[in-house]
C-alpha cells in the first residue's frame, strides 16, 4: 500500500486502521507515514499540532509496539494534561515556550496509551493552562475549525479536537475541567466523553486537578473507539483519592446491543437564567428526543430541581469563581517550579493573571467552603438520577454554534474572555461539579453547516449506559466523520 495524505485512511476510525494491521493490510510504519503527510499538507492552515515528533514516530513505528487494541494507530497528545518524556510541554504557555521546557517522565495516562498500541506524533494547541473554552493562546496562535476556519474548534482540547476531525489521527487525547473534552467534540462534529470522576487516574503527577473537576480521555469520530480506549486506559493508581466503580463488563461489550429501554429527561433551558439557548442548539436536542422516542425510550422534559435557579446558579458561580482563582493561581506556582523562577505578570496572559488575583488573596476557609458547596450541590443534582428515577439527562453541550474566533481575548479588556467564556459552558459545568461521566455526540448541523453537539448525562460512574444509548444512536443516525479540506473533493 503507497499512503497518500488524501487516500481513505483519513477517514477510518482508530478500530478500522487497528484492523488493517492486524490483518497484514498495512503496517504502523505506513499509518503513521500517511498521518504525517497529511498534517504536513493541512497543519499550516489549521494550526492544531504544535509539536512535531515524527522521526521518532517512525522509529517507534518500526519497533516491537505493544500488542494493544490500536497497535500502529497514530495519536496525537493535548499539549496540556499530561507529559510524554522528553518531549516539550507549554500549555499554551510563553514562558514555558520560550524556556523550551520538556517532560522529565511519562505520566500513567501517557503510558496507558503506548501500551494500548499508539503512535504519538505530537501534541495539540490548547488555550494558555486550559483555561478559555476557544484555543487561541497568543503563545502559539489559533487554531482554526476544520468546518469553518473562521470559527473556534472549542477548548481546551481545541487542537485535538482540530487533528481529528480534519483526519490527521483519528483519535487524540483530551481533558476536561469545565466542559474541554465536550465543546470542542461539538464544535468539530466529533464524539467526546468526559468520564466520571476517578476513572481513569491524573498520576503520578496529580491526585487530583481543580478540586476533582478534571477527567481525561480522548476524542473520536466513533463510539466504538470511544468505548476501547476508555477499555484501554481506565482505572487508578495505588493512593488515588478518587475511584470509580468498575463497569460490570467491558466497555466494549455495550456496542453489542440496544440495552433497556431507559427513562429520560430532556432540557433546552441554561442553568443560568441570564442565557438563551439558540435556536439551532434547541432544534439539535428536540431532534435528538425525537429520536431517542423513536428509539422505544421513554422521554419528556425535565430538568434538575435547581435548574435555572437563579439563587442556586449565582451562588454556584460564587463559589466556582473563588476556586477556579485558587486553582489559577496553583498553576501560577507549578509554572515557576518548572521554570525554576517566580513567575510574573508578562510570562502569562493579562486574562490568566486576573484569575488568578483573586486566588492569592483567598484563604483556606474560602476555598474550603466553596468545596464544600460543590459536594452538597452534587448530592442535590444527583437525585434527578436517584431519587426521580431518570437514567439520562438529554441538553444541548453550548447554548450556541461554535463562536468565531477571536471573541476571548481583549488586550483592552482582559475580563472579557471570562466572561465570553461563562456563556458557553453553563450546561456542562455542573458535571464536572458533580463528577458524572457526561458526553457530546454530534448529532445536528447548524443553518450554516456547523457541528452541534447535544450532551447526555448518566448517573455517577455509568458511563456503560452512554455508551450503549450513543451505539444505539450512531447506527439511527449516523453522522458525517469529516469535513472537506481545501484541495479535497467530496468524492
């Protein structure tokens, strides 16, 4: 097989191109070979790898790999979230950039993903410490949606999420604190599942990111390698503060067969009363209802009790802003260790430096007590499951397309991107919050072409029963996997 950067692998999933290695259709080599043509004829205009290793990836590819379930698939990794040994580490930072920082070691998830096969060929552009939901660091500039250049493929994991929609890889790592696995899946048309609280481990490096609000996975073009690598990378390390109850099967035996038929409630109004949801983002999930009716399951609206609450959403917010500055700020201060000097206000953006102003000067009560509000509104928001019996939770992931690029940064107005950003996130924040394992399937376009995701929540470590219903979904209704390029035809 010649690999060419316009050739059909670009649009097999990571099971497909698995499969033609195993069957002795091609070989890790000719992927990965066929992959890097491709990010060198397409990377220039989108901007999502930002760290290229890819004399490495060959010699990798060439070598004894780990007979996983992706063996010879190439993977690109989310510069943030996670080191791979040796290889340079900015997070969207300018400082860490210009210092040329790299990994001293591999953390667990990275070495989750060799064993299970993978060939990493870089890492992905991600906003500056993951912070804005656009990916658009000044360090390393914006990365453009495969769908609309014009327009943000989301954040944090923007660039990942970039590579695999135009086919680069067809998957890539990604982490979520407030919504940066499932924006960006919605904005690129991709599957994003962020997974429940403890599942798969952030060490050894982190027991625990933003209070327990960040879950790490990947995104893909299907369910079905949602479901393997989820199988592939899940559970803790000895000493982890957090574990998930273990599935009773594997996660791959979900996509064998429509499971029961479940209970669930749908809601197109925002937690924040303060927002409207869009017309097209309404239509996307009363199409998605539509459809889960037609399926056998039993839907109606419905909502959690402190569902656009305007008391519970202002004091969550409260409590969300005095954290998300202490969490900043801790950032601040694992950014100067690895630069082995303070860090000041020009090695970051002004946006970044005013979050985490008001961390500094929070103290420990503070921090406990806005702790303490997230563990009983997670008890409250669990009842929607426990207590009203529902088995899924069916809103829109925004309350809006992806937005053009270039609406989080003001140099005039620094607190403008954070609350540019505050518009976006309001369906999904709550379960970080909560640590419900939560995902986006791309289920609708907008009027004017764009990716919408809708976001579908299970109860606390059911992460199979999103899985089954997104199998079930993606054979009724199956969605484009990828965009037309420049200098592409649609066949």
């Amino acid at each position: 097989m010649t690999p060419d950067p316009t050739d059909d692998l670009a649009g097999l999933d990571a099971t497909a191109q698995a499969e033609l290695v195993r069957s002795g259709q091609a070989s890790p080599l000719e992927l990965v070979d066929a992959a890097i043509a491709r990010i060198e004829r397409h990377n220039g205009a989108l901007n999502a790898v930002i760290h290229e290793r890819f004399e490495r990836a060959r010699q990798e590819a060439q070598g004894a790999l780990p007979d996983g379930p992706f063996r010879g698939v190439p993977f690109l990794l989310k510069d943030l979230d996670g080191f791979s040994a040796g290889d340079p580490y900015h997070a969207g930072n300018r400082a860490l950039a210009a210092a040329s920082y790299r990994a001293p070691a591999d953390s667990c998830l990275t070495q989750r993903f060799r064993a299970a096969g993978l060939v990493i060929l870089g890492r992905t552009n991600t906003p500056e410490l993951g912070l804005m939901p656009s990916t658009e660091p000044l360090a390393q500039g914006p990365t453009r949606n495969p769908w609309n250049p014009a327009h943000t493929p989301g954040g944090s994991s923007g660039g990942s999420a970039a590579a695999v929609a135009a086919g680069f890889v067809p998957m890539a790592h990604a982490g979520d604190g407030g919504g940066s696995i499932r924006i960006p899946a919605a904005s690129c048309g991709l599957v994003g599942l962020k997974p429940a609280r403890g599942r798969i481990t952030l060490g050894p490096e982190a027991g625990e990111a933003w209070g327990g609000l960040v879950a790490r996975l990947a995104l893909t073009r299907t369910v079905r390698d949602c479901a393997a690598i989820l199988q592939a990378v899940q559970g803790p390390l000895p000493g982890d503060p957090y574990t998930a109850q273990p599935p009773a099967r594997p996660y791959t035996a979900e996509l064998a067969a429509p499971g029961p038929r479940l209970r669930v409630g749908y809601t197109t109004r925002s937690p924040d009363p303060n927002i409207s949801t869009q017309a097209d983002c309404v239509t996307a999930v009363e199409r998605s209802a539509s459809l889960l009716r037609e399926l056998g399951h039993q839907v109606e609206e419905a909502a959690p009790a402190s569902w656009s609450s305007a008391d519970d959403f202002q004091a969550t917010m409260a409590h969300f802003m005095t954290a998300y500055g202490v969490w900043t700020a801790a950032e601040l201060d694992r950014l100067a260790a690895m630069l082995g000097r303070p860090v000041t206000e020009q090695d970051v953006e002004p946006g970044t430096w005013l979050i985490a102003e008001p961390g500094r000067s929070a103290n420990a009560l503070d921090y406990l007590a806005a702790i303490e509000y997230f563990h009983r509104a997670s008890r409250d928001l669990a009842g929607f499951w426990s207590e009203r019996g529902y088995d899924l939770l069916l809103t829109p992931v925004m309350p809006e397309p992806p937005p053009p690029l270039g609406q989080f940064h003001d140099p005039d107005n620094p607190l403008a991107g954070l609350l540019r950003s505050s518009q976006v996130v309001p369906f999904m924040a709550p379960f970080n919050i909560s640590g419900q394992p939560a995902m986006s399937l791309p289920l609708h376009r907008s009027d004017a072409g764009l990716p919408i995701g809708v976001q579908l929540v299970a109860a606390p470590w059911r992460e199979d029963v999103l899985l089954n219903v997104a199998a079930e979904l993606e054979t009724a209704a199956p969605w484009p996997t990828a965009p037309v390029l420049p200098g592409e035809t649609t066949g």
